[in-house]
C-alpha cells in the first residue's frame, strides 16, 4: 500500500465552536504549566472560561499563567503544587473557589514519564509514576468533586494509548493510565446521577512531545504509512477534543475513552 498524499487539516475548536461557549465558567487543571494540558486549557481560555493552572515549577507556571492570560484575555491563576500530596490541591481548590467562586471543569493531566525497562525500574521508580499519574488523579477528584456536583460539571483525564498494548519501557506509565482510566469509568458511573460526566482523552503521536522524538528515524515513507490521516497530532487536536468533551454538545457522552490519535492504534505492521 503507498502512502496516500492526504494530509488531514487542522481547524482550530474557534473556527467551530462559539467564541463565549464557556463564558462565566472556570477550568481547574493540574499540569496546565506546558505541554499537552497548557494547549487544553488554551482552547478552554479561548472560548471564554477562567482558568487555574497546578504545576510543580512555580516560575514557568506564572509564566504560563501571564502568557496565557494575554493571548486569551481571560484570568488564568497559577497555583504551585505536587499533586502527589493531597494538601495541595485542597489549597489549590480553596484558592480556585476565593478567586473564581467555583469549579466547572476539572483536567486531571500531571503526569510524569522516563523510558525504563522493567528490569531498571526501582520500586521507587515505578511508585513515583503511579503517585503523580494515578494517586495525583485521585488526589484532584477527590478535592474538586463537591464543586463539581454544585456546578453540574466534567472530569478529562488525561490518559495515553501505549497501555493497550506492550509498550517497551513503560510499565510504569502503563499501569499508571490504566488505573487512570479505570477510576474515570468509576467516577462516570458513580457521579452520573449527580450531574457530573467523566471522560478520558487518549492522546497518540502528538508532536513536538518528548516521546514523538524518539519517532523521528524513521523514513518519510514508513511514517506516513504509520499515519493513516498523514500527519501526526498537535497539541490544538487534543485541545479540540476537550472544547467538544466539555462542551453541552457532548451531554451524553460518560465514561469513555477518547482517542485523539488519528487512526494510528488500528495500524498492524506486517513484520
Ligand atoms: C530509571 C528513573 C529514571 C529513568 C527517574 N528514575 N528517572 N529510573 N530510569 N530514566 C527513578 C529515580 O532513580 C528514582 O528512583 C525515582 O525514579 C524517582 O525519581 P526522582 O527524580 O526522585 O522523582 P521526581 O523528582 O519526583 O521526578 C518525577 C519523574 C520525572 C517522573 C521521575 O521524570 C518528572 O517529573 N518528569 C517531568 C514530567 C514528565 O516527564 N511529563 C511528561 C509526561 S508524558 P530511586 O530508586 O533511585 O529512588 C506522559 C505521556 C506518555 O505521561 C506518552 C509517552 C509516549
């Protein structure tokens, strides 16, 4: 099969979504300082939500918080803080409800993350990844969930897809999303009749991630064949996925696991 030329366009969640989809609502995310959840709480911002950001480096996260503020023209509140500790985000919630006067959305997206085989994992190691991932989730339940059932509001988690099969040198992160994953499906059942959904986005190939560089020997030809939408993810991709998720459009939808990894998990190499 050769690669086809198609190339899937990026559209910006702006361009589908109205501009004040979120006005008057506040997004609570921790690892909002960079990455992948920076981008989510980006497109959050844009559609007219305030935002608090948990990270562990306080700088880049006031960094993040201005930048983000200036590009949106929303408030964004940087609160410091491990989410291995239960303290933190009960402060952190606290500082939310003075500042914003409630909680709408919660992205559940610290995460920590090295390439290690079983064999190299200390226990230390291995329970490191488990307290950001898995009890760094239930932590951020935990302190959010009352204003969560006050406002009506949504969980994401921010999962992977390396867990559905054996990803070397990730046992760690492996076990780690798929607690996240379960307690996500847990929470939907649980806190449905409440009023509040529950919802995992899976982000593939995203680039410019560290992972994504370890993707970059391979030959054009073999990667697009790789990529069956002719392109890897961006961050804006799994920011689209999250203005949809938390969205009135998606009222219906708990419980689930979505993808954002343009068809790459149905691909099986022939060797
Ligand atoms: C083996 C390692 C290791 C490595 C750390 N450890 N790196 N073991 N190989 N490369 C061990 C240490 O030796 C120690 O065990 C234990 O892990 C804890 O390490 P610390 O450095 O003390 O922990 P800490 O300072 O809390 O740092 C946490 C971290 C770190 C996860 C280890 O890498 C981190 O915070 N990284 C930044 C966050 C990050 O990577 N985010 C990206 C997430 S991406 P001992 O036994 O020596 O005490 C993601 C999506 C996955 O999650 C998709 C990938 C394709």
């Amino acid at each position: 099969m050769a690669p086809t030329a198609f190339v899937a366009p990026f559209v910006p969640s702006t361009a589908v979504f109205k501009g004040d989809l979120f006005k008057g609502k506040v997004l609570f995310c921790t690892g909002g300082g960079s990455g992948i959840c920076r981008g989510m709480t980006e497109a959050m911002m844009r559609h007219g939500a305030s935002a608090t950001i948990v990270g562990r480096k306080y700088e880049r996260l006031t960094q993040a918080a201005a930048e983000l503020s200036k590009a949106t023209g929303q408030k964004c509140l940087p609160v410091a803080g491990d989410v291995r500790q239960p303290k933190t985000l009960q402060d952190a919630v606290a500082k939310t409800i003075e500042v914003f006067g409630r909680i709408d959305f919660v992205i559940c997206g610290a995460a920590g993350n090295f390439l290690a085989p079983i064999d190299g994992l200390s226990e230390n190691a291995f329970r490191t990844v488990i307290e950001i991932d898995t009890l760094g989730t239930f932590h951020t339940i935990k302190a959010t969930l009352p204003h969560l059932r006050a406002s009506k509001g949504a969980y994401i988690h921010v999962s992977a897809t390396l867990h559905y099969k054996g990803t070397p040198y990730q046992a760690h992160v492996s076990a780690a999303k798929a607690a996240v994953d379960a307690l996500s499906a847990v929470l939907a059942v649980e806190e449905g009749p409440h009023g509040v959904r529950s919802n995992v986005i899976a982000p593939g190939p995203i680039a410019g991630t560290e992972g994504m560089d370890r993707l970059e020997g391979k030959s054009a030809d073999a990667r697009q064949m790789m990529l069956p939408l002719g392109r890897m993810g961006v961050v804006g991709d799994v920011a689209n996925a999250t203005v949809f998720l938390f969205s009135p459009a998606a009222a219906y939808i708990t419980g689930q696991v979505l993808a954002v990894e343009g068809g790459t998990e149905h691909l099986r190499s022939l060797v």
